[in-house]
C-alpha cells in the first residue's frame, strides 16, 4: 500500500527540517554523480575508449565543478512565493487573458493591492 502525501491547505512555508532534508539529498545526488565521473574517466582511460580526448575533458569538468556546484546549492534556501517562476507565469497569463480568467476568492488579497501590514508588540 502506498503513502500518499498529505494535502497542502495553508500557503505556510515548509519546516526547516523539510528544507535541510531535501538540500541533503541534493548535495549526496551531486556528490554521487562526481563519484560516477571519476569512476567513468578511469575506466575510460584503462580501456583506451574511442573519442578519449572528448569524454576524459568532459568527466574531469563534472568532477571540478560539481562540488562547488553541491555546496552553492546545499546552501541556498528556497525561493520565496514572491520569486517563484510559476507565480509570474501565473499572473503574466492572468493580465493577458482579462479580469475574467480566474474566478474571484474569498479571502484572497488581490494582487495589485498592498498586504496589511502586521504588527507584533513583542520586540
């Protein structure tokens, strides 16, 4: 029987826990695909492979700039809403179409209206 993940019903953003978790797996999958260049340049070069002098360039790249690469995006948190590409093409394909392309929510600010501001008492 298979999991089903849960229903998303808040615009809240995900735990800190969910985010590193997922950094984690992207850095070991980057890593991953360094370890698998390193190991298909020695094989390559062991076998004397046809077009060597494309696929060893090719391999020690990935295995120069995928580290760096691992620890940039490691570290780099998610976008906010705000930024997100789905959300531009969203609104850029509701001003084409006219007022009329998505119907009116309840308990939506619109979008060419300012968020209320929230103040906390607490410092």
């Amino acid at each position: 029987m298979k999991r089903q993940q849960p229903v998303l019903i808040t615009d809240a953003d995900r735990s800190p826990d969910d985010q590193l978790r997922s950094r984690q797996i992207r850095y070991i999958t980057m890593m991953s695909i360094r370890a698998v260049c390193l190991v298909v340049a020695a094989v390559l070069v062991s076998s004397n492979a046809p077009l060597l002098w494309l696929w060893v360039p090719m391999c020690v790249v990935g295995m120069v700039l995928l580290p760096w690469l691992a620890v940039i995006i490691a570290n780099d948190r998610p976008p906010k809403e705000q930024y997100r590409l789905s959300k531009r093409l969203r609104r850029a394909a509701t001003s084409l179409r006219g007022p009329r392309a998505l119907p009116s929510q309840p308990n939506q600010p619109a979008e060419d209206q300012p968020r209320p501001r929230t103040i906390d008492a607490e410092p």
